[in-house]
C-alpha cells in the first residue's frame, strides 16, 4: 500500500477533516445519515450470514459503528478495524475501550488474517487522481482483502448510476 502514498494521504487528509468538522457521527464519515450507514452495513454482513462465532475485519473502520451494530446482536465475534485517520481511530479506541475482542490498527496491513473482511465507502473518495491511479489502488486493496480473508470479503462503490454528485 505505500506506492499509493498519495492517494492515501489525500484520502486521510479528506476524512480527517470530516470527524474534525461532524464528530463522531455519520456526516463524520461521510455518510448522509445512520439508517444509510446501518443500510450498507446490513448488505455488507450478508457475506457471513448466520454465524454466530467469526472474526471480521473492517477496512476504513471509521469511528467503530460496525463494531457497535455487531455488539448488539449478541453473537460470539472478534473485531479488527483498520483506519487511516488517527482523528478516526481515537475516536473508536475511546468507544471500545476495554472490550477485549475489539481491536483498532493504523495500517491495514497489522490487521490479522479473519474469516471475513468488509470495506464500507473507503471507494467513495477519488478526489483529484487519475482514474488509471485510482484503478490500481482498488486493485491493491482488494488483493489485501482477499489475502486477510479465509471465507469472503464484501466491499461497496458508487458507480456511474449514483447520484450525480456523488460521482
């Protein structure tokens, strides 16, 4: 991931600058709201379907929602979040602080292998790169997904039937 240095650090600049603006809230992730957020997590998770013991990892975890939706259903799981905010992270690692099977990294790639893995709106954002530039970082990404997951991974992107604006 460090020969896409530039697209990450501008990709961070970005939603380091939401959670400063909103907090901890769905506009801090750049989310319109929490039933759009709870919505694509709902879709996301259908990738694990009825397993009530798994590990997840969640790429451009955000400020730890999923790992609140996934505490609320009682079930047995392990939880790594991966984010390249630190404004992000410090925002989940204050939420979760003490649960022992929640974890927090910097870096997608300190994330252990898991059964699955889920990256929710971490496409959104091209921002200024070339299209062949962006291609290759999701290409990148994917393959890391693919490498930390022993049964699936799930991941979400706007594509040219989105919203005008969003595109």
């Amino acid at each position: 991931m460090e020969k896409h240095s530039e697209i990450l650090g501008s990709v961070e600049q970005y939603y380091s600058g939401k959670i400063k603006t909103h907090g901890a809230v769905p506009q801090g992730v750049d989310w319109k709201d929490r039933d759009s957020q709870l919505l694509r997590f709902e879709q996301l998770l259908k990738i694990k379907r009825l397993e009530s013991d798994y590990s997840l990892n969640d790429i451009g975890c955000g400020f730890g929602t999923l790992a609140e939706l996934l505490q609320k259903t009682g079930k047995t799981f392990r939880y790594q979040g991966s984010d390249i905010s630190p404004e992000m992270l410090a925002a989940a690692q204050s939420q979760f602080n003490g649960s022992p099977n929640i974890r927090f990294f910097a870096r997608t790639h300190e994330l252990p292998q898991s059964d699955y893995s889920v990256a929710s709106g971490i496409f959104n954002v091209r921002l200024q790169h070339t299209t062949e530039a962006w291609e290759r970082y999701i290409d990148s990404v994917l393959s890391e997904m693919d490498r930390l997951s022993t049964k699936g991974f799930a991941f979400n992107m706007l594509t040219k039937y989105s919203d005008a604006d969003r595109m």
